[in-house]
C-alpha cells in the first residue's frame, strides 16, 4: 500500500479532485464513513462521532468493515501526495479489517473501537512497524512493542492506518522540522498544519483515518489542531500512560487524541487512559466514563450549560493575538453566553513567563532524553577510529538542526554553574504558574483562551526564525508546565486561502476534569452555528 | 603493618574463611629509611563502596541477573534504553537501601529522590545513570569493626557519609578477550532492532554486554577515616559482612558484587589540610586494598621526601596485581560535569514511620551486636572474630549453644574440627551434614560420659559426611562407654593374666608399662571404656600384689 502510493506520478489538486479524472471516477466516495451516518452531513452541520456511527453501521450490517476500511484508504490514498500526512501507511489494515468481518459473521462481541482507522503519531511505538520520531537517527527503527496506548486501543479492534509525520522528536510547531518531508494543511495546502503533531491533525482533518493519536509537550497536539480545524484533546498529565512514547521532555510530554468531533477525541481517550503499571508516572485514578457526556442535542435545554463559570483569560488577548482570532475567540464567549454560561475574564499574572520557562525545561530535559541517540544500538551509526568522534559523527548526522539547537541549549541550561539560574529557576517559575491555575480554577469550572496566536501560516514563513516560531507556542505551554487537561475544538474561521482558514478555541480543566471539558466541548459543538468542519476541498469530494 | 596474614576477615563464595593475604616477603625488600619515611606522615584514607543488590530483577525492569549468563540475555527494552521505555522503581531496592541505611546507623531521608547523571559511554544504553544526587536515601551513619588480633586488635568506628541507590552499567567485551568468544557474543536476543551493539572503534571490534545494564547499586560512601592499608581493608570487609548479614547482597567481590574504590592522600603529620587526593581503582580483594594502599602511601611520602609533592596529581591510578604497584589510568582535568537533574520519569521516594520502622525489627542481629554478644559470653577476640565472621557459622554456633551446648566447647569443635572438615572438603557450614542440635548432643554426651573423646571426634566425622543422629549411631554402633567399674575389673584382669612376663617387669620397677596395659585394654573394650575408671582400676590391680 504505502509503495503504491509513493510511486503514484505527482498530480494537481484541481485534476485530483476533477470528477473527470479517470483514477478516482470508479471510486464511490459515498461509501467514507460518512455514509454510516443516517444522515449525510453538508460540510457546515454539526460533527458527528464517527466511532459511534461505525459501530452502529457494523453491528447493524450496514457496511463491512472492509468497505470502511477501503473508503478510508482509498481518500488516503488520493489524498496523501498532496498532504504527505503520513511516514508510513500499514499493509495490514485490509487484513485487519477482514477479520473483524468474520468476527462480526460470527456475532462476536466487538471492540468499542471496532473498526476505527487510527493514526499515529510516528513518536509513538508501534510494533514492527517504523517508529521514527520523524528523525534521521531513527531511520528504519522498528520497535519490538507498542506504546501502551496504541496496545489499549488495538484491544478494543482499532487498527493502526499508519504513521504521521511530526517536527522532528517532537520539537516545531509547523511540521517542517520532519527529516522525511513537509506535511500541508487541508484547507490550503501552502500552510503548515502546524505541529508537531501535524501529520496526525491534517490525516484527521482530511478524513485519512478516523481518529489519530499525537503528543503534546507544549501545545504538539492543541495548536495543529487549531490550524486544521480538528478537535484535539491534551489530557492530564498522568492520565495516559506515556510508555511507548519517545520521550521529548519527560515532565511535560502526554499522549493526546485528535477526533473530528469532540465525542470522537473523548472515546479515543477512555479507550487509552488509565494507571500503567509500565509507567511511574501514570495516574492510579479512576477514569470515568467520558462518552456518557455525550448526549444528544435534542435533550438540551435552551441554557443547557446554565450556571457554568468560564473564566476567558486576559494576558491571552493581548497584543501578538492576530485581530482575527480575537474575534473568533469573543464569539465564541458570546455563543458559551448564549448556552447560560457566566463569563468573567481572570489574569494568569505568571502567563507570558510561561514561554521562557517551558524552553528552559523541555530544552534541559531533552538534551538528556536525547542521549540515548549515540549510533550504538540503533539507528545509523557513523565509522569513526575513536569514540567520541563515532558519538559526535552520528549525532551530527542523525539529528536536524532544531533539535540540536535544544539540544545546546538544554546541555547549557544544565551545566554546572548555570543549573540555578536557568533550570532550576525555571522550575520555580513552573510552580509559580501552577499555583495560578489553581486559584483561577478555584473560581472558574474552565479557562478559555485563543488556542494560538494566529491561523496556520505559510510553509517557509517562520522557518527562518525560530523565535517566532516558538512565540507561537504562548497559548499552550502554560498548560503543560500546569499538567492540566485542555481541549481544542474549532471555534470560527478568519480570512485565508481560498476557504477561510480555521480557528480553535482551547478551553483549560482542573487536573483530571477531562469530563467536563468533554460535556462543554460537546455542547458547544453540537450548538455552534454556520462553522464549516470540513475542509471545502475534501468536502466536495466526498459529496461526488 | 607487614604481617604475614590477616586471619578470617570475612568469607568469600566458597564460604571458605577468606583471608587477607600479604606475602612477607612483598615489602622486605623496601629500605628501612622508606619505614621512616612514611612514619613523618599521615594517610588519609576514604572508600566508595558499590554493593550489587540480590534482588531477583533490576532496579527497573523485571529482567532477572545473573553473573556469568551469556552476553544479553537478560535484557529488555527498559534496561536496553530502547526509545519509550521508562523506568518502574523495583520496591525491594527501597527496601534493601533502608536495611543498610539502618544497619550503617544512617539517617534517612524521608523524602528523596532520583537523579540522572549524564555521561557518554558505550555500556550505558540511556546516555545516563539513575542515581541519587543532592538528597542520598541515607546520610550521615558509622560502621563500627574490630581489628583482628594478629594486627594488634582494637575496636574502630568509621564514618558513613551517604549511602545512595543507583543503577549499574553493562559492560564492554572486547574482541579479543578470551572469555567471550565469538559464540557468546551473539544473542542479542531482541534481533533486528539490535542493529548493532557493537561498535568498531580503536580499530578493534568492541562489543556491549547489557546483562549487567540496569542492575541494582548501593553505593556507600565512607568519611576519610582510615589511616593505613590495614583499617581500610577491614572495613571493606566489615561491609561485605553487613551486606552477607542483611542477605541484601552476596558481596562477592570477584564477580563485582563488592566494588571499592579508595581515595588516598597523605600529609605530614600535624599539618591540618589535607593533600592531593588520589583514587584507586580495580581492587579485586582485600588484600590487594591493603597493599594498594600502603603502596601508595609510600609512593606519595617518597615524592613528599624527595620535595616532589607536586607530582602527587588528582588521578585515578589502576592497582597492578602482578606488579604489585599503582599506575596512572586518567589524570582529572577539573571535575566532569554531570549535569546531574532530578529524574522526571520517577516520582519521589517516600518512605513513611511505620515502613521505616518495619524494617528495623526485621533486621537480624548485625555483626558488631553479635560479636559484643560473644565478648560478653566469654569469648576470646579471636573466637569472637572467627564464629562472627560468617553469618551462617555464627547461626551455627548460636543454634548449638541455644540447645544448651557448653560454649567453650561449642567453640573449640567448630573452631577445631568441623572447620577443618569445612576447608578440607570446600564445603561452606550450610553443606555439611552435621546439624546444630546434633552437635550440641554429641558435646553433652562427651560431657555426661555416655562416649569418650574419642569415639565422639569418630562420631563426629561421620555426622559431618552422612548426617544422622548421635543417639542412634551410638546406640547402633554400641559405642556407649563402659563404666561399670567390675566390667572394667574383668578386663583388666584378663590383660595382667595373658600378659605375666610385662607384669613382672611392671613391678620390677619398669612402670612405664602402665602405658601397655592401659592399651591392650583399651583394646579388647574396643575403645569404650571410660579412660579414667580405667586407669584407676588398673593401677590398684598392679600396685596391689607388690
């Protein structure tokens, strides 16, 4: 499959979506997914659960989870050349799929996740399949097991689609820190899906599979969501095992869960949460039932989150914010208002410290989590006489220029004589904010903030300047540096390419309140007028 | 400080009484001016001892260890450091860390915690260590020992700084070595995403065994308060002997369960600052501790004699068994950088009152107690030294005398005896047959008269090679002694009756003929009658008629 598809002769979109074109003209479109809903969506009606409505269709015999499967790969397929999504696709998915349909033949009992295509993001350990963290020095890596998340959901009959491309361990906001290629944004392929998880928000958002899997170190899963128009979940730290995760910076790094639809993200997370005894540092607590959020929005009363305190948060909204987002994040207050919100705007007085201390640490701990990468073991080792230079050569030639920049900078940060003003002044700064999350959220049941600074942006544009870049990352850092779950869900569109151009809302919980972040979310979904969810392109596609 | 031998400072994995060895003849040949030399000085002296835990996996992981297995046998993606595997901390290397925190009169930290420790080197597969490092799960103890007897004895009490937990390495096999042929280098079990663990450098294929890689450390880092070769020798020892007491450890320092590193400087004597410190490493025994140490406290007084102090450099010099010397192996330029940071990957170690406190009643009775315990029994030191030595003798001899066996006597056969059996066979206390209560009824039967000496020491050997009880082989062998004095009296008889010609010359005068008789009794009572009635009867018969 994933031969086939790279040796496809490159095509333009206008001919790739031509209805004229002879390669897809065979391909009924109509039999995506999108087919088992009851009813078949326009691009701008409420997101549905795809997971929810391939259960329904494969238990009542409506489609076969090879047909599904087939829909899926065969819009990856097209697809792909143009928004090189993923490093690797699966050949066993078809397999896979078949057998669930003997299963089913059988009246086996299924998975929740029966069925569903899930991406992962190519940090993630998957078994004999090529985990490369999108770096060079991984080149051909296999792990012998999978992540404890990627094992969670395969228990309950996902099946990996593939790969998706990523910044390099981890480290970008744009996806172009990838060693293999530059993956596009669905709604304009001349930007970036932001990153680092930007293979597994763009495969979402183009429907390349149904779910995906990121990790979320300072906003890797949160803002490419924003900028391709998906949900996107960072759960708490500790919910989700990190086992099987490569490590970027270990006190910050979480699984999340890319949907397009807030219940989707919500059931890939049950399907992976909880204590991992695999894991240190995963959360022994419970994990409750967070589809049970879920519910249908007929049963909602007209203020259906009446009484709820939303507390938007001010340094967000200050200057650095494009006009745009602004606006799309005040709907979004009036639209929270409209549901019987009471709305207040709280200060993070410790927020724009939040960058600086986040670099400190994920730089810090990085260059020790990187270590590991010295030619020995795995990966590509270089001929040298002499040790240091075999460590040195291999290094050089199997990292990018980014991550040797954190690199650096994290080995300086943690020097004898200067541990105390960066690191460990940086960890000061760390409680500091965690201490004003907690009050905030003492008075708020959740925080909203613009989910980043502004929409995606050009391929190229920021490349140059990392600073820029890493600015970009103000919106979400705090979070992580706070180990809070936080959620984003599209929320509005401002001007750009030739459909507009998404805009996420990122609304902030208390530690391991991920259900209510899931229940507002839901709601505020399922009640948002005229937002396209939906790349046009992809949208118009299916609709052939 | 010369002397010929250490007696039993401890034991090693044949359970044979280990012996601090110094050949006479090693410093003789060393000038008496050099004797005086170092007399104007003061050695400063101080230990960083790593114990290999006994635990039955890793510090992380749930691989198991066992020295000797073939290269890689025993790895896994964690203690491979393969990319997302992450570290769970092994409860028993808590558990073991507090035992010898406590045994070591250590304070513990209730709140510590792991650090990593970050160096480059091919044996170890993360790029760093998980260590302790500003907050040890032990701090501030002391270890009290006595010298043996023959150094001129003496009671000592070293200083603990800290003790840590960490993990060790793996270890580099080079092509070359003869130990690890080209067969046993090959399993690396987890095949295709071990590309390679083997790394051509120095033109010579170098290969990395992970066995080791992940297996439990303590490291106990001592004050400088050792003076001489001698002192820090028996502190290793006294270390290998809490660990064994413990059973946190085997402490077996031929297969590196039991690592010491010594830190040796020198100054003259009055002077209160210290010198140049110099360590010492690949010290394989005690013995090669005690003459590295007074070999290089020779060295540095003979440069400080010479007025060539200044050549005395912070490094770490390599012991030479065959040459008997220490050679530089790494000057130090400054002090490396660790860029020690605390471990993400593990939460802190918290150890709460009633943990503490569980541990501290479980602990058995710690060799210092033990041996107080025996002083005050009446014990000479030497005794005390040799039954305190080893755990499983003093267990032993404790289990004899609780059967109520007379304690001198308990002391002498173990001493005596059953420990000459133990080294002559090679077996440990554990492996012989005899059982504490039998010995301690075998010690009474001698006592109460039912069997001689003599047929006890038979008796004796043939429980230390078969087992059995001593009442059943006496009475099955029909050893009881005989002491019905008119039995005797027949016997007697019977010898001056077959014998007239030595009876005469008995009372002619010869009466070392005593000797004859007694035997020729002895003899037909086939070694059971009692000595004493013998002979008193014997005299009377012979003294009577003349």
């Amino acid at each position: 499959m994933v031969s086939t598809l790279h040796h496809h002769p490159p095509r333009s979109l206008s001919r790739f979506f031509s209805s004229s074109s002879t390669t897809i003209k065979s391909r009924s479109f109509h039999s995506k997914p999108i087919l088992c809903s009851d009813q078949s969506p326009s691009s701008t009606s409420s997101p549905q659960s795809q997971i929810l409505s391939i259960r329904h269709s494969l238990l009542s015999r409506h489609v076969t989870a090879t047909q599904l499967a087939e829909s899926y790969l065969t819009r990856l397929k097209l697809t792909e050349p143009h928004l090189k999504s993923f490093l690797h696709v699966s050949e066993h998915v078809l397999k896979q799929a078949e057998s669930l349909d003997h299963r089913i033949d059988r009246n086996e009992n299924i998975g929740l996740l029966a069925g569903v295509l899930v991406g992962v993001k190519d940090n993630i350990c998957t078994m004999d399949m090529p985990s490369t963290a999108g770096s060079r020095v991984l080149e051909n890596y296999r792990p012998p097991f999978d992540a404890t998340a990627v094992k969670r959901f395969k228990e309950l009959g996902g099946i990996v689609v593939g790969k998706t491309n990523m910044d390099e361990f981890g480290m970008g906001s744009t996806t172009e820190a990838s060693a293999f290629q530059v993956t596009a944004n669905p709604w304009d392929l001349s930007r970036v899906p932001g990153g680092s998880s930007g293979g597994s928000a763009a495969a979402v958002s183009a429907r390349q599979c149904v779910v995906s899997l990121g990790s979320d170190t300072g906003g890797s899963v949160r803002q490419p969501a924003s900028f391709c128009g998906v949900v996107g979940l960072k759960p708490t730290y500790g919910r989700v095992s990190r086992y099987g995760l490569m490590a970027y910076a270990s006190s910050l790094d979480v699984i999340g869960c890319f949907g397009s639809s807030v219940a989707d993200a919500g059931i890939l997370l049950s399907a992976i949460s909880g204590h991992d005894r695999l894991d240190a540092t995963s959360s022994k607590r419970e994990v409750p039932d967070f589809t049970s959020q879920f519910i249908s929005t007929e049963l909602l009363g007209s203020k259906p989150l009446k009484g709820l305190r939303v507390g938007l948060i001010r340094e967000t909204l200050d200057n650095g914010v494009d006009n745009g987002i602004k606006s799309a994040v005040l709907g979004a207050v009036s639209h929270l208002e409209e549901l019987g919100c009471t709305l207040s705007e709280v200060s993070l007085p410790s927020f724009p410290l939040g960058l600086p201390a986040y670099y400190i640490l994920a730089s810090s701990e990085s260059s020790s989590n990187l270590s590991r990468y010295d030619g020995v073991r795995y990966g590509n080792q270089a001929t040298a006489d002499e040790l240091n230079a075999l460590y040195g050569d291999s290094r050089a030639k199997g990292f990018g220029p980014e991550v040797k920049m954190r690199i650096l900078m994290g080995t300086y940060g943690l020097s004898a004589g200067y541990y105390d003003a960066y690191y460990k002044r940086a960890q000061q700064v760390r409680t500091l904010i965690q201490k004003n999350f907690k009050t905030a959220l003492d008075e708020n049941d959740i925080l909203i903030s613009p989910a980043a600074p502004s929409a995606a942006y050009k391929i190229g544009e920021k490349k140059n300047d990392p600073l820029a870049m890493y600015a970009g990352d103000i919106m979400t850092v705090n979070v992580n540096l706070a180990g809070l779950p936080a959620l984003v869900l599209p929320c509005g569109f401002v001007e750009g390419g030739a459909a507009g151009l998404p805009v996420g809302l990122q609304m902030i919980g208390a530690a391991f309140d991920e259900e209510k972040l899931l229940k507002v979310g839901h709601i505020f979904e399922q009640t948002l007028q005229g937002c396209r969810f939906i790349p046009p392109l992809i949208a118009d596609c299916d609709a052939q | 400080m010369k002397n010929s031998q250490i007696q039993p400072a401890t034991q090693e994995k044949q359970q044979q009484p280990p012996q601090i060895k110094v050949s006479p003849q090693t410093h003789q040949t060393k000038t008496k001016t050099l004797d005086k030399i170092t007399q104007d000085y003061e050695a400063i002296i101080g230990i960083e001892t790593h114990v290999q835990l006994s635990t039955l996996t890793k510090a992380f992981c749930g691989c198991p260890y066992n020295y000797g297995s073939q290269p890689n046998t025993s790895i896994c993606p964690i203690c491979m450091g393969l990319p997302g595997a992450l570290p769970v901390l092994n409860s028993k290397v808590i558990e073991f860390a507090v035992k010898l925190g406590l045994a070591l009169n250590c304070k513990l930290s209730l709140n510590s915690k792991f650090d990593r420790k970050q160096y480059f080197y091919p044996d170890l597969p993360k790029g760093y260590q998980i260590s302790q490092f500003d907050i040890p799960i032990a701090t501030s103890g002391y270890l009290d020992l006595d010298l043996p007897v023959e150094f001129g004895g003496g009671h000592r009490r070293f200083g603990i700084t800290r003790v840590h937990m960490e993990e060790d390495a793996g270890k580099l096999l080079h092509s070359g070595d003869g130990d690890y042929s080209q067969e046993n280098t090959i399993p690396l079990t987890l095949g295709s995403l071990l590309m390679a663990a083997c790394l051509l450098c120095f033109g010579n294929l170098l290969q990395v065994d992970l066995n080791r890689a992940g297996v439990p450390l303590l490291e106990i880092v001592s004050e400088p308060d050792m003076r001489n070769g001698i002192e820090a020798a028996e502190y290793a020892s006294e270390v290998q002997r809490v660990v064994r007491y413990l059973g946190v450890s085997n402490g077996n320092m031929q297969e590196g369960s039991l690592r010491c590193d010594v830190n040796v400087s020198i100054r003259p004597i009055g002077q209160s600052e210290f010198g140049t410190k110099v360590e010492i490493k690949n010290l394989n025994s005690f013995s090669s501790i005690n003459r590295a140490i007074d070999f290089e406290i020779e060295r540095q007084a003979l440069l400080h004699s010479q007025g060539q102090g200044d050549q005395i450099v912070q490094e770490t010099r390599l012991w030479e068994e065959g040459s008997q010397k220490t050679v530089t192996m790494r000057k130090k330029e400054g002090l490396s950088d660790y860029r020690y940071f605390p471990e993400p990957d593990l939460p802190e170690v918290i150890l709460t009152e009633e943990f503490v406190d569980s541990i501290h009643r479980s602990l058995p009775e710690l060799p210092e107690v033990k041996r107080r315990r025996y002083e005050k029994m009446g014990l000479s030191m030497q005794d005390v030294l040799f039954l305190a030595n080893d755990i499983n003798v003093s267990q032993f001899f404790d289990a004899t005398i609780a059967m109520g066996a007379d304690v001198k006597l308990a002391t002498n056969w173990i001493m005596g005896d059953i420990a000459a059996y133990m080294k002559n066979e090679k077996l440990s206390i554990s492996e012989i047959k005899l059982a504490p209560e039998e010995l301690a009824e075998l010690i009474a039967s001698i006592k109460s008269g039912t069997i001689s000496g003599k047929i006890g020491k038979e008796i004796l050997f043939e429980l230390l090679a078969k087992g059995g009880m001593v009442k059943g082989l006496i009475k099955e062998k029909d050893l009881v002694q005989i002491v019905d004095p008119s039995e005797i009296e027949k016997m007697v008889d019977k010898v001056l009756l077959e014998n007239p010609k030595q009876l005469e010359q008995y009372r002619g005068g010869k009466t070392k003929l005593q000797g004859y008789f007694a035997g020729q009794i002895m003899k037909i009572s086939k070694g059971k009658a009692n000595p004493g009635l013998l002979n008193k009867i014997l005299l009377e018969k012979l003294n009577a008629k003349s």
